[in-house]
C-alpha cells in the first residue's frame, strides 16, 4: 500500500460531515475527521495478543498542533518498534524515546577516561553535521537510514576521515543507549565505513633526489643555523624519524648517550623504537638542552613550553628555502632510504631504522638486532649529509 499520499493542503480542507471519516496516508496513519470539526491524527496497527493478531489504535494528537510531517515521523517511529517486536503502547506508556543529543552528551560526559579536547571535537562534529537532522530523534527508533543521511553529507563534502570519526562516536552512544535498554540495537554498527564511504587519494610526502641534497643544504646553510626550526630540520635528516616523532621527543627518551627509545604508544605502528644517534645529531641534543628552559620536550612550542613545537614549523622553513611542494621535513626519510639502498646498506637495516618493520619477516629481528649497523650507516648519512653543503 503506497504512503504519504496525504498533502497539507488537503489535511486542511477537510470539512466536517455527518458522520466521522478518515483521511489515509498510508502506512496505517490516518487523519479522523469528527463532525465536529477535530482532526486527530490516528495509527492503525496489529499486534498479536496471547498468539492472535489483535487491531489496535494510537492517537498521535490533533492537527495541526501535530504537522503531518511529525506525524509521519511518530508513525515511522511506532513501526519500527513493531519491527523489533515490542509493544508500541507499552513504550509509549513508558515515556518519551531518549534523544540522540540527550544520549551523547550523557554518555560522553561520564568518559572521565578522555581529554577535554577529545570530547570538544567529538560534540563540534555532532553540532555542525549530525544535530541538524537528528539531535531531537529518539534512539529507540533511530534507523540506518536516519544516520547515513547527514553522514553521507559529510562524505559528499570530501570529509573521508571525519565521517568515520563521526560514526564511530555515534556507535559508541548507542551501544551505551543499548546497554541502559533506551534503544534495542545500534544502526550505526551495521555502517561498514569502507563501503559506505569515500577514501582519499594518500600524496606521497614530497622529498628531494639525493641528487639534489647539494642544492638543499646550500640554500638550508642560508639559514640561521640557531633556529630552532633549523635544528629540527637537521636533526629529522639524521635520524630519518617521521616529523610527529621528532616534535613529541621526550627528554626521558634519551635512555643513554647517542641513545634514544621512543615508546611505542607515540609510533605510528605502536612499537618502541630504538634509535642511535649520529654525532651531529647528538650535537644538537644538547644545544637544545641548553635552551629547553625546562620543558619536558626537546623541541617545545615557541608559545608554550607545555606543547611540543608546531607540526609545520620545519615544512615552512623548507618552503622559504624554495623547496615548496619538493621537499617536506617526513620526505627527509625517503631521501635517505634511496641513498641507502644505492649505496649497498642492508635493507634490514634501512626498514628497522625507518621503523618500518611488520610482525611478519623483518619485524621478527629484535628491535637492537642491527643497532650496530644502523649508527655506523646514519653516521655515515650524517657525515655524506654535511658535505653537501659545502660543494
């Protein structure tokens, strides 16, 4: 049976007769028309009653106090509890349907586990896409179909990785309205984000030839050398460390001269990593420490000492050095790896000290198992790096 076959225009037209009618929109959901004038808005239903299909009636309010669209919504609502098998009345009787909103801002206001800033993100994310559309909907008849509405949005809007993010929050709310038995089941769990949604093209971080090192290091020399982004930029060169890695370093890091071990929940594969340190590198280690003004981090903010330094300090720096789009301060490890692998150096080596390493074939070496060999090759990268600059 076709629905939504009611209009406003017609809901308002209707005029009193001699005996009472209905005006059906399908679905169950009807417009009675009393003789005296009152419309109410009706839902017609079965429900089996010990083992028997019984008809049953819900009022839904008068029109137009209750629009046809919210009553539409209260009849889709309704069916979907019947869907699940409940008693429609008996929820009713019960109390209004927690809201989305109510349900995440009680949820995400007792993980006392996360930062403010973790759950300022998560409610800005639910503010500006998610709220619009469903903030008032309650959990209890919250649908698939609801949910990848504005988050299909958010996918048209190129927002690949913030659309995963959103439903991951919104799953995480409902298996809490689930456990708290305000909602049946979670539709956001049957989302599957690699199906549903877009993906960005992954840009390889732009890094120079190390062909073209000389032309780097000369117009890098032009530099101050006493700047803390100069020094950043040196020492990721030495030590082939992803850009995050260096900017988190600790002090605590430094386990002995020439050695650092960053633990794993900072790496990208969630593995410590060990790294030797070549003399140049060590160098700087210590110019830092004489102006660390007490921070915790070796490279802290230029604004706050409790922040590590800005992510994009070193790329800025690059760009002024007119290698904007060419070279970025990761592309320092790419430059690397291909000098050494054209230059003979073990490929065990060369993954280990990238951190590279998998739980398969190379991650199954010890993390210390070419320690030696990596400080003799970055020493070796050091000392090849250095004389760039001065061709």
């Amino acid at each position: 049976m076709p629905t939504d076959t009611l209009t406003d225009a017609r809901c308002r037209g209707a005029k009193p007769q001699a005996k009472p009618y209905k005006l059906f929109d399908g679905g169950g959901l009807a417009l009675w028309c009393s003789p005296t004038g009152a419309k109410v808005w009706r839902l017609h239903y079965r429900r089996p009653i010990n083992g028997v299909p019984k008809p049953q009636t819900m009022s839904f309010g008068r029109y137009p106090e209750v629009s046809l669209a919210e009553a539409r919504r209260k009849r889709d609502e309704m069916r979907k509890i019947l869907r699940d098998g409940a008693d429609p009345m008996a929820q009713r009787k019960a109390g209004p349907s927690m809201t989305l909103r109510t349900a995440f801002d009680t949820y995400w206001s007792g993980r006392q586990d996360l930062t403010d800033a973790y759950r300022t993100n998560a409610t800005r994310c639910m503010e500006m896409h998610i709220y619009p559309a469903l903030a008032d909907h309650g959990v209890a008849s919250l649908t698939k179909a609801d949910l990848m509405g504005p988050l299909n949005k958010m996918n048209d809007q190129g927002l690949f990785d913030y659309v995963r993010k959103a439903r991951i929050w919104i799953s995480a709310t409902l298996d809490w309205a689930v456990a708290q038995g305000h909602c049946q089941h979670n539709p956001a769990a049957e989302i599957d984000p690699k199906k549903a949604f877009g993906k960005r093209r992954r840009q390889a971080f732009a890094a120079v030839d190390p062909r073209e090192v000389p032309a780097l290091m000369q117009r890098l020399s032009l530099e101050d050398p006493h700047l803390q982004s100069m020094l950043a930029c040196r020492f990721l060169a030495y030590t082939w460390l992803r850009t995050k890695e260096m900017r988190t370093l600790l002090w605590d890091d430094l386990i002995e001269p020439g050695l650092i071990l960053i633990p794993p929940e900072r790496m990208k594969k969630k593995r410590e990593h060990l790294v030797p340190l070549p003399t140049q590198a060590q160098a700087i280690f210590e110019q830092m420490r004489a102006r660390s003004r007490g921070s915790k981090y070796v490279w802290p903010g230029e604004r706050s000492l409790e922040r590590a330094m800005s992510e994009n300090a070193v790329l800025y720096l690059l760009h002024r050095a007119g290698f904007k789009g060419e070279m970025t301060g990761h592309g320092w490890r790419s430059t690397a790896s291909t000098w050494a692998n054209e230059r003979g150096w073990n490929p065990d080596a060369v993954e280990m000290q990238l951190a590279h390493h998998d739980d398969t074939v190379r991650g199954t070496y010890n993390r210390s198992k070419y320690l030696d060999e990596r400080r003799t090759m970055l020493q070796a990268w050091a000392d090849w790096l250095d004389e760039q600059g001065k061709t």
